[in-house]
C-alpha cells in the first residue's frame, strides 16, 4: 500500500506491505537509522518518536499506515542548522548517555514531555520516561539532563 | 621555544565524551543499522520443547513462501562438519542447530533466509518440525542423580561437568568443628540474563575474493575470528571481524553463538549478505544467561567475633551445554575471591556444575567471573553471622577486615590482594550516610512496629583477567594491546585489543596518551574492534580493559615518549642523557628555559630526525603480573511495607575504589549504572524455569528491567588506593557496583525484617516472598 | 519480530468502519490504540486477516462532559483524560488516579480507554475503574446503537458484549456530585506490568456524612475485572468507620479470586485486595475531608 | 503452562449410539467450536481447522486429532495438537462413557491443556480461556448435536 509521511519536514512516499511497523519505516525506507529496536512488547522505548510535533509514540507498535498523512519527527530531526538541540547538549553535558542505544528514545520522549511540561521536577521527569528503558545509567544523569534543557528552553523558548 | 601547544593534566579530570555527538545525533553505527546490496534477513526455528528428539524436520512448505531463499538444518551443517561449535572453556561443544534432538526450549533448530525480515519470519513459521517430547530435568539436584542422560554425545556418561575445588578441606572442616559458632546457609543466586537493549545480531557477506566481513555485536572481536576459522576452517586472514557501536553487553556479547554460525553458512551457501539480528525473546532465551549458583555457605568464628574458617559448596547449573565464558583454568571463574576483604585463616571453596535442559552460558554478566556469586555469599554471611553473635555489622566487618599494612594480601584460597584500604573506605561511608542517625531513627521506628532496614556489603572485587600463567580462552593468553602512531602535527591514533559498549574507550585511552604525550586529548582518535586494523586483543568484559589495554596503552605512550627523548635531544642539540620529560615537555636537565614539546618533537619525527629513526609509532602487548583488587562499601537503607511486602530503597550510597580514576564523570556513570543492575538482580530480574522446563520470563514483560521510576536516585563517592603493579595504578571500575550491590541490599531488606526473627530470602525479593515471611513469622509468634 | 500479513482498512467515517466490520465479520479486527494488539500481532497470536483503522476518525476522538455525562469516543486516548483540564477536580480522583497509572507514560499516548474496555483483559486498569464508577457503553450493532451498562458487557476474559461485526463507539460515566471522591490502587511489579491486584473505589457521601453510595471493584482478580457488592453494600447508608472499612476490605479479600502467576500467589493477591480496598476507602474519604 | 479441566454431560442417547458418533472422526471434528473444516486421514485421525477467537488471539488454528477408544468401549481419549510459529499445545481430553438409566448416557470428561513457546508465555491468560472452552464446547456440542438427533 502507499503511505506518505513526512518525516523530519521531508515527505517520504513509499509503497510498504501493511504489516510494515513504523520503526521499520523509518529505518529502513527512510534510511533513518537513529531510531532503534529493543524489544517485541512496547517495553523499552528504544523506538520513540515524536507524533504531529508533541506526541511521543512508540514506533514499534504502530505501523506506517496509522503515520500517514502525520508528520513524524526523529533523533535525526532535533538538531536544527547544525546546532544541536538543548536536550542534545544536555544528555552529552550530564554524561546522560553510555551505550547510547536507548538515548534516541530518551531524548524524544524528553523532547514531548517538555512541551507538556515544560520545567518538570526531578519525580515528575522520572514519572515521565518511565516508558523508556536504559541499561547503562541508572537514570541519575539523565533526569539531571532533561532539567538542564529545560532550563535552556525556558531561558531560550525559541529554541523549542 | 614556545609551549602553548602543551595539553597539561589530562588525567583525573571530567572529559566530556569523544563518542557522544554521533549517539546524541542517532548517527550511531548498530549492526542493525547496516545495510548492503542484496543483503538477506536470517530467522531462527526454535524448539518449543526443552528436551525432545527431532522426528522430522519439513521445510518443503517453508520453501514455497514467497520471499524464501533457503533452509538450513542440523543435518546440512553436519554434513558440512559444521554441527558443533566449541565453547570457550574449549572443553565442551554447544550443537549449532539441533542434531537428533532438543536439549532447552527455544534451541535453534532451524535457520531460514530470505528477502525481508517479515518473508523470513513467515518461512520460520512454515517449517513443520515433529518432535518426540523426552523427560526434562529443570534443576542440578534433579541432573546430578543421572536418572536422566542429557548429553550421550560425550564420552563420560553423567551430567556432571566437572568438580573444582580450591582451599584446603581437611583444615576447613576442622576448624569449623572447633569454632565458637557457625553460621550455615543455602543461598540460591538465580539465574538471570544481562539483556543489553541492543540485541545480538550479524551480518556475514564474502567479497570477490571470498574474504568473509563479519560485523557483529561482539565484546572480543579478535577472539571471535579466531574462533571462527576453527570451526569454519576458514583461514584467518580471511575472516575481517568488525564490531561497530555495542549497544551494551555486559557479558552477553562474549560468546560466539549459533546464530553467528548459521549467517555465515548462509551467506556463503546464497552468496548474498546475511544479516541476523536476534528478537528479545531470542536474546532473553537462548544467548548467555548468568549466576544459577546454589551455594552452600559455612562461617566459622569465635565468640568476640573472629573469623576461624569459611567452607561454600555450589552446585552449578549450566543448562543444556558448558558455555560459561570461564578462563580454560578457571571452570568456576574467580569463584575463589570468596573470601572477600577479611581474614580467613582457612578456607575450602567447591564448585559441581551439571547440565540441565536449560538455555546454555554462565556469562560473566557485568562481572568478572563468578566474583558476583562469591561476593554476595561472603557479605551475606557476614551480615548472617553479626546476626548471630548480636553484633553490629560494621563492628563484625572491622574487626576482620585485612588491614592496610597487610597488603600484598595472600589470600587462604591463593590470590594476591594487591592492596587496599578497607576500614579507610567503610568510615568515609559511614560518615557521608550518618549512620549513627540512622541508627536512632531505626530504632524509633522499631519501637513503633515499623520495618526499616540498614545492610553494608564491603566486598573486594578480582578484575582484570589476566596473567598468562593461569588465564586463556581456547587458549590464547589473556593480554591485551595497544598501538599508537603520533601524526606530524602532534595529533594520533591509539587502536586497543579492546571493545567500548559504551564504558567511553574513546574519551579515556584518548585521556591517557594524553596525559603521558602532554599533548591534546581532543586529537587522539581511539579505534577499537576492527581485526584488520587493532592489535590482537582479548576484548572488553570482567573489568579487564583498563587493568590490561590500559596498561597497553600508558606503556605504548612511553615507549613513545623514549624515542622523541632522543629526537627532543637532537632538537635541543644536547646528549639524551641530558634531557629529562618534566612538566609534560622535554627540558635540558636544569635549564627550566630550554625545552620542546611534544607536538614539536611529533613534527621532527617525519621532518628533522637528525640520526634518529623516523616516525613515531609504538604497539605493546602486555601481560598483566598480577590482577587488580578494586573494593568498595555500599550501604542502603531500606523502608518495608508490612501489608504488601514492598520493599522501598530510600537511600543507597556507593564509596568505590577503583584506584586511580581517569575520568571521574566515567566512573560515575559506571557506578550508577551498576548499582541500577544490581538493584535489579536484588528485586527483579530473574530467568525463571518451570519444572518442565518451560522459560517463564521471556520478553520484557516479565522479565524485568527496571525503569527510571523503580531505579533508586544512587549517591556515590571514592577513595583511591593505587594498585601498585599497574602502569598508571587504576583498578578498573565497571563491574563493582554490580557485584557489591546485590548483598547490600539483600542484608537491608534482612535487617528491616529481623525484629521479626527473619534470617534470609533468595533473590529476588519479590513483595510476595517478604509478605510471606512477614506473615509466617507473626504466625510463629502466634 | 513481524506480524503475519493482513490487508489493512482506513475508515473514512464511522458508519464506513461498522459497515466493514459488517462484511467481514470474524476476519477483521478494529486497529484503534493498537497497544494490546500490535504487541500481540507481532508475536502471531494475534492474525487478523484484516484491520479496520479507525484512528483517523476525528468523530469518534472526543472528551466532553454535557449534561450531566462524561463522554469518551472509541479514540479518545488514555493521555487526553491525563491531561483533561477537569480531571483535577476532587469528583474525579478516580479517573485522575488510574490515568496516571495505565501502562507507561508513552504507551497511554496512543492507548485509548474504549480499546482497553473492550479488550477486557483480566488484569485491566479501565475494567474496574469501569465497575467502581457504574460506566456505561455505547456499542453499535445490526439493530443500530445500545447503551450497555458495564456489569453486563463485561463477559469473561477479553470477551465483552460487543459481538462479531459490532463496534464500540464510546463510555459514559455520570458527572459524580461534589461529595464525591475515589482512588485507584495499584500494585505492579513495575511501570508497564500488568497489575499484581488493583482496586477501584469511589464513594458518595450524604450531607449528614453516611455513604450515599459506594462503588467498589477489584483487577487481576478473576476472569475479568468484578464488582464487590458486598462491600458496596456493607457501606450504604453507614458513617464510614474503620470497622466498616475493615469488614469492606474483608469482602474484597473474600471476592478475589486470582490466578497464581509469576507476579505473586493466589494468597498474597487475595490479602493485597483487601489491603487497597482499604487503603482505596481511607484516600477516598480524606479526600472528602473524612479521616477514618 | 499446564491446565486441567473436567466435567459431565448427561445425553438423552442410549449409549450404543453416542458410542458409536464419538467413534466418527468426521462427526466428532464437527462438534469442536467454531470448526471451519474437518478432514479425515483414517478412522482414528483427522485435522480440524477451527476459527479461534478471545481477545487479541484471532485466527483460524489448525489441530491434528487422534481418537484413542477402549477395547471394552467405555472410554473414548483424545489427543489433541496444535501450535505454530514456535509454540506448541498438547490437550489431551478422555471420557467415560456410563449408561445412566434406560436411554441416557452420561459423559464424566476430564481435559489437560499443555502449551509451550510464546504462546504459552504471551498468551497464557487467553490460552486458559480458549483451552477451556475448546474442550468443554466440545463435550457440550456432543450433547446438543445427540439430543437433537434423538
């Protein structure tokens, strides 16, 4: 079947079999290899990616053709005019990252739970990407990173 | 001459990391993420089955979906003498695909190929495989009474594996007949799998000339083209091993599996590119699981508290084949750093391990070999025996505690304790907890009936496998490499036998040349796991990179450093004896204005060697004298939930030494992700086994990986005892965390649970099993 | 891991969805938050020969509360009531708990409650909720719409009322009055899990302070999510005190009747529905301004 | 996963023909739930295609039958398996069958459902329900497909 999805701002139209997962899309029709698979059950959140610009969604449990028509936006998509996003900068300043195979995820899911809530505390941070696994770091640097951009963005809302 | 182009103080200081942009971008380089022409998708036919015989295996459906390409049997790798795959020990063999039988549920029993991932999964679907289900045997206990044969294929018939034993018994025994006291227990340290968010995976293509490149998830890439020109028969220097970006291993990604075999075979067989990538259920069931260790722990000590003898029989369950990745020498691994940071006079360890229909391993899962089990039999048996002799823990620790005069410590099962600082440690932990506080408040809330609890584990760690003498895999030697070549203009390469799955190699071998070369460690690009490129290497697990390939790399830089002495000589138009390397630049000796750096001496290298060798390039291999002995007081703080037995961790505090610390914001994040696992294996993860057999935890569903919300917020801090045999005295950090955790949470839930008359609970404490044993003992006090 | 092969449907419009699940009966599926269903697919448990996707359907996306009476269309998302402005509001402190424990954070995103109702799994947040706040559904079959009051459309496990070719279009709960408050009381292995046991509890109170009326039910306790009468009843009428609380807990404990799993035995699920019965009632009732 | 089920149905028959149409694989596949298709490989075996459907498992699932009738003919076991895509699902199911008074004949079944695989793991909770209703709607629709007869 025929989807078309704008991915990033770049409308990508491709003719998929209907059982194609989102995630697979976008790696492997999109060649956006930034979001990855961890698991089989909506678990990990390895997979995460950002829905119509504030919905994170798990792209392993939604196929192509629910995205489309819908703009999708990836770990690839953040950074804009070579600078990196406040939530970029904030994983690499608060070492929020080790394996860095989660760290797609997390930054997307971080990216739409800044624009619901935009100055999180550290519980209602953890609260939040308690859909996102990580193996490697314990959470402690990553809460400290998703607070430091929100700071930035508060202090620079137009970077959002 | 000017100094400006000098890098001071590389070491010891918070490093940004080198990888991150890439990561932080999604332009990381997964297995998964590579593609290539004509590329074709393998799937895995697993038995449902822990033990059946094979009646028939149909592919001929399989071959008409569309799509398919082939399909791989145990026969067909048979015939091609490629049945069997040697384990690391090099003294067992695990079946590539099934051959005449099953022996664990979720066993390969067949491989499919075909154009896409989905066609692949439907050709899997279509295979009709007819078995013959056999009498299971799900634990050791049932193994060790041979009612059943597991493995025929080997020449001695029984499901032992093997006995290894360590001390010496007669004394053990005697002197635990005349102690004071003596504290028994069986401690059951559950299976569990290290479930790296990456899953394993590969992808196996031959070139024109019928080279194999072979990206793969591995943690030893050298070790893995070795292994597989043994078993492929393949010459070596037509295999190219690259393993790209690792999303996590911790130990998972050390063995060479099936899976790995059948790509090959495929992608040879097609002539197509093969790409493998394991589900979670695959990773969870069938690649290295970790521990299943039933422990048998004994203490003896005196009245006033001494200990007089530890004895620990363990019974090992291995699964269905004997893929542990132990050391040839060392079945049980490290099993024998059993008596922990104290001072047994004797002692006596065993270990019987037997095969099971079980998932094949005994991975090192984010420790160095079996120091995980041991550690925690000895910290929970301490805490057991404070219990018993109405001591307070710490006092109980302090008073057997090697001390820091004692070291080089010979431990009474053979190891050398490099050295340490244990009462240093345990009271900078104390005092940053306030445990006097906590002390009072436990004891307000015991009087009010309510359940808080305090455990320690002061554990010492063996890492860093290791000296030839006594450590190899199939053989080869456990050393590891390095080589670095300093460009012109003062930047360079380092390559390392090594393998970062995110420890960050990229940022602290970069921060060691760095501080040896004074030069910038912003131009020192790091590149690991390609066998065409870095030296022979033993790969990164057990805490061994930075002990070994750090070691490497420090000695390659001053090996580097000696031959620029004589260019900076040339340069300075002095003797070489004249010029000493001070404050990170060559200087005539006593002429604190005459000096040259690094980068200077770099250029002259290539432009104005005078007499000298051009160049600047160094490679060292180096074989560790002795292993490092990294040690640790963690402390946590536990509130208990008598209505539904749960279990909150209100504090944990971590105070490792590691000795020297490179990037203190590294180690850190070690810690925190160690703890984090630890925590998990304490509460949660466990791959559980039915009694027939069936795997009950197979997706992340129910096997558990904690999530930012259950994970407690982890507060750490060091104290640094350099080891004294290592270049730059680092200990290695990875794996500490890991295997000092589980007991320190055990004992708290334990101490939180005394007042009741509660003596231990197997891991992991689940809130069902602390509710039952709130309830049975109010039932005891009726 | 990939589902097998199925044809896939865009409904252009409600009618067109129930007119396909019309044709096609016991071959399709309807595809609306897709978080049960997907993860079930891919390990080919789950094999529709077609999916019917109604998450295009602006008409059956809404939250709105007129009348008298919250509704929530068949892809109103857990996420939206999360975030409803009202939620807030003490009346609804049974719907603000359980929003905020359903699954994980990202998950309720796409989950919807209509989708959770209907897939009535034994261990379901919604289903007791559902039970504890005297929901209704609205279910559109051959002979047109009904409204299906929750007691009867939850059969057995994942068996509902809504029958081959039929679609729900949406629930209803009643606007509760202002001495009305609830709790939902969760226990799970971790974030994500099924619950281990979970209780639904809301209470209204007379002026004189007795329990006009008590809604009580219990998760992961049966074949599918079940109503305490006993409990209930014990309650009407009563000022609620701690012996009143303690014989109502009892009930629940009596009621549950769990399957032993790797989240914990039958006699532990069995004491816990008693133990968020009443720790339920107690939070209900504090947030009434009662201490008990 | 190891499930086990029983039960009684009382059949307005006299025992000599209930005897005899369990003893009909044809006649016996046409009792299970939601059968689509039967077909008979020889007088003791026949696959069944049967539309299975609770909850999120949905699909047609073929089962492989074989009909095992005691010599004294009082007794009818069946073996029953299924599966696919790395799952597998023994049920086995045996009747008595009693004579209960002039023209009625009494069934007293019993049914053990084993599953192994992703099944088993993922789909336990729904496999419980299904193996349930398989095998009793199956004793049940002996009885109502013989009273109608009768």
């Amino acid at each position: 079947m025929k989807v078309s999805i704008t991915v990033n701002g770049v409308q990508h139209e491709k003719d998929v079999e209907p059982r194609t997962l989102l995630a697979y899309f976008l790696r492997e029709h999109c060649g956006l290899t930034g979001t990855h698979v961890g698991c089989d059950t909506s678990s990990c959140g390895c997979c995460v990616v950002v829905m119509d610009g504030d919905t994170a969604v798990k792209s392993c449990t939604m196929f192509a053709a629910q995205a489309d028509g819908h703009a999708i936006t990836t770990v690839e998509g953040l950074a804009q005019g070579g600078a990196l996003h406040p939530l970029q900068q904030a994983f690499w300043d608060q070492h929020g990252l080790q394996c860095g195979y989660c760290t797609p995820g997390m930054l997307m899911t971080s990216y739409a739970l800044l624009k619901h809530k935009p100055n999180p505390t550290d519980a209602e941070v953890r609260e939040e990407l308690a859909g996102n696994l990580c193996r490697c770091t314990g959470y402690n640097n990553i809460v400290k990173a998703v607070r430091q951009a929100a700071e930035t963005l508060q202090a620079a809302p137009a970077q959002k | 001459m000017s100094t400006e182009t000098t890098v001071k103080g590389s070491m010891g200081v918070p490093m940004k990391r080198k990888e991150d942009p890439r990561f932080i971008q999604g332009k990381g380089n997964y297995v998964d993420d590579l593609s290539f022409p004509g590329m074709l998708y393998m799937a895995i036919v697993r038995s449902p089955y822990p033990h059946a015989e094979i009646v028939n295996i149909d592919i001929s459906e399989a071959l008409l979906v569309p799509g398919v390409k082939a399909v791989i049997t145990g026969k067909d790798l048979e015939a091609a003498g490629l049945g069997w795959l040697p384990t690391f020990h090099g003294y067992d063999k695990q079946m590539v695909l099934a051959i005449g039988k099953v022996l664990f549920q979720y066993q390969e029993v067949a491989a499919v190929f075909a154009e896409s991932r989905g066609a692949a999964a439907d050709g899997a679907e279509a295979v009709q495989v007819e078995y013959n289900p056999l009498p299971v045997v799900a634990d050791p206990f049932t193994s060790k009474t041979d009612a059943v044969l597991l493995r025929p294929d080997r020449e001695s018939k029984t499901n032992h594996i093997y006995h290894w034993e360590v001390g010496d018994r007669d004394k053990t025994t005697q002197a635990l007949a005349a102690s004071d006291t003596v504290v028994k227990q069986r401690m059951w340290f559950p299976r569990c799998h290290p479930a790296p968010l990456e899953p394993c995976g590969c992808v196996a293509q031959f070139d024109a000339m019928g080279r194999l490149h072979f990206h793969v998830t591995s943690q030893a890439p050298h070790v893995y083209r070795t292994a597989i020109s043994i078993v492929t028969g393949i010459p070596e220097d037509k295999i190219h091993v690259i393993s790209p970006d690792i999303g996590g291993g911790f130990g998972n990604k050390v063995p060479v599996y099936p899976g790995y075999v059948c790509a090959i075979v495929g992608a040879l067989k097609i002539g197509r590119p093969v790409k493998w990538i394991e589900s979670r259920t695959e990773n969870l069931t069938s690649t290295g699981f970790a521990r299943d260790y039933h422990m048998d722990v004994e203490i003896g000590a005196t009245k006033d508290g001494t200990v007089t003898a530890l004895k620990v029989s363990t019974l090992a369950d291995h699964g269905a084949f004997d893929a542990a990745a132990d050391p040839t020498k060392y079945p049980a691994g490290m099993f024998g750093i059993v008596t922990g940071s104290y001072t047994f006079p004797v002692a006596h360890a065993e270990v019987d391990a037997y095969f099971t229909n079980k998932a094949p391993g005994g991975v090192a899962y984010r420790c160095s070999f079996r120091v995980t089990e041991a550690s925690y039999a000895i910290e929970r048996g301490m805490d057991m025996l404070a219990d018993e002799l109405g001591l307070d823990p710490v006092e109980l620790r302090k008073k057997n505690f090697v001390k820091k005069e004692q070291f080089p410590y010979p431990s009474a099962l053979g190891f050398t304790y490099d050295s340490g600082d244990y009462h240093h440690t345990l009271e900078v932990a104390l005092e940053k907890i306030g445990y006097k506080d906590l002390l009072e408040e436990q004891a307000r809330k015991r009087a009010k009936g309510e359940l808080m609890g305090i455990g320690f584990s002061t554990f010492t760690e063996v890492v860093g496998a290791g000296p030839s003498k006594h450590f190899d895999i199939l053989g080869i030697k456990m050393f590891d490499s390095a080589e670095i070549r300093i460009h012109p203009t003062g930047s360079g390469i380092v390559r390392a036998g090594t393998k970062s799955q995110g420890q960050g190699h990229e940022t602290t071998w970069a921060q060691i040349v760095a501080e040896e070369l004074g030069l910038d460690p912003q131009n020192i690009l790091v590149e690991e796991g390609d066998t065409d490129t870095a030296p022979y290497g033993l790969g990164t697990y057990a805490s061994r990179s930075t002990p070994t390939a750090g070691a490497a790399i420090a000695m390659a830089a001053r090996r580097i450093r000696e031959r620029a002495r004589k260019i900076a000589a040339h340069l300075l138009e002095v003797g070489e004896g004249d010029v000493e390397w001070k404050d990170y630049r060559f200087q005539v000796k006593g002429v604190p204005s005459k000096t040259v750096t690094m980068k200077e001496v770099a250029f002259a290298a290539y432009t104005n060697m005078g007499q000298n060798e051009p160049g600047l390039e160094a490679t060292q291999y180096y074989d560790p004298p002795n292993m490092t002995f990294p040690h640790g007081t963690y402390i946590a703080v536990v509130d208990v939930d008598r209505e539904t037995g749960e279990v909150k961790v209100r504090r944990f505090l971590a105070v490792d030494d590691c000795g020297t610390i490179i990037n203190p914001m590294i180690v850190e994040g070690q810690v925190h992700g160690g703890l984090t696992e630890g925590f998990a294996i304490a509460f949660m993860q466990e791959i559980q086994y039915d009694k027939d057999g069936n795997n009950l935890n197979t997706n992340f569903t129910d096997y558990l990986v904690p999530t930012s919300l259950e994970s407690p917020h982890w507060e750490t801090a060091h104290t640094v005892t350099p080891s004294p045999h290592h270049p730059i005295g680092a200990k290695g950090v990875g794996e500490s965390p890991n295997v000092g955790s589980p007991a320190a949470f055990v004992n708290a839930v334990i101490d939180a649970l005394s007042p009741l008359g509660v003596r231990h609970i197997d891991m992991p404490i689940t809130r069902d099993k602390v509710w039952r044993a709130i309830r049975d003992a109010d039932a005891k006090k009726g | 891991m990939i589902p097998a092969a199925f044809d896939y449907i865009r409904a252009g419009s409600a009618d067109d969805a129930f007119a396909q699940l019309q044709r096609l009966g016991a071959d399709a599926r309807v595809l609306a938050g897709g978080q049960s269903l997907i993860p079930a697919m891919r390990f080919r448990l789950a094999r529709p020969a077609v999916l019917v996707d109604i998450n295009g359907l602006k008409d059956l996306d809404y939250i709105r509360i007129d009348s008298g009476t919250l509704s929530m269309g068949a892809i109103a998302r857990d996420s939206a009531v999360e975030r409803a402005p009202w939620i807030q509001e003490r009346k609804w402190s049974l719907l603000h708990d359980v929003s905020r424990v359903v699954a994980d954070p990202v998950v309720r995103q796409m989950g919807t409650v209509v989708g959770s109702l209907c897939h009535n799994d034994p261990s379901g947040d919604w289903t007791a909720v559902a039970l504890a706040a005297r929901a209704e559904l609205v279910v559109r079959g051959a002979a047109g719409e009904r409204t299906v009051g929750i007691d009867d459309f939850l059969v057995d496990s994942f068996t509902t009322a809504v029958q081959e070719g039929e679609m729900a279009l949406a629930v209803r709960f009643s606007v509760p009055d202002d001495r009305t408050a609830g709790s939902y009381q969760k226990v799970e292995r971790k974030v994500g899990d099924y619950a281990t046991a979970a209780v639904a509890v809301q209470v209204s109170l007379n002026a004189d302070g007795t329990v006009r009326e008590a809604g009580i039910a219990l998760s992961a306790a049966g074949p599918c999510a079940v109503r305490v009468a006993e409990a209930e009843a014990l309650l009407k009428g009563q000022a609620p005190t701690a012996d009143l609380i303690k014989a109502a807990a009892d009930a629940a404990s009596r009621k549950s009747e769990p399957q032993a799993d790797l989240r914990g035995s039958i006699e532990y699920k069995k004491n816990l529905a008693g133990v968020l019965v009443s720790r339920g009632l107690r939070q209900a009732l504090a947030r009434l301004g009662v201490q008990s | 996963m190891n499930l086990q089920y029983t039960g009684e149905e009382t059949i307005p028959a006299d025992k000599a023909i209930v005897w005899k149409s369990i003893n009909d694989p044809a006649w016996v596949g046409r009792c299970l739930p939601d059968v689509i298709d039967v077909i008979v490989h020889d007088p003791t075996h026949f696959d069944a295609i049967a539309q299975v459907g609770v909850g999120p498992v949905r699909g047609k699932f073929k089962f492989k039958f074989e009909l095992m009738p005691s010599a004294a003919g009082d007794r009818m076991d069946m073996k029953i398996t299924g599966g696919g895509f790395g799952s597998a699902i023994d049920l086995t199911a045996g009747a008595d069958v009693v004579e209960a008074g002039p023209g009625t004949t009494k069934l007293n079944w019993s049914g053990q459902a084993i599953a192994r695989g992703p099944v088993a793991a993922v789909g336990g909770r729904v496999l419980d329900a299904q193996a349930q209703k398989l095998i009793s709607q199956t004793f049940a629709n002996v009885r109502e497909r013989l009273t109608a007869a009768g």
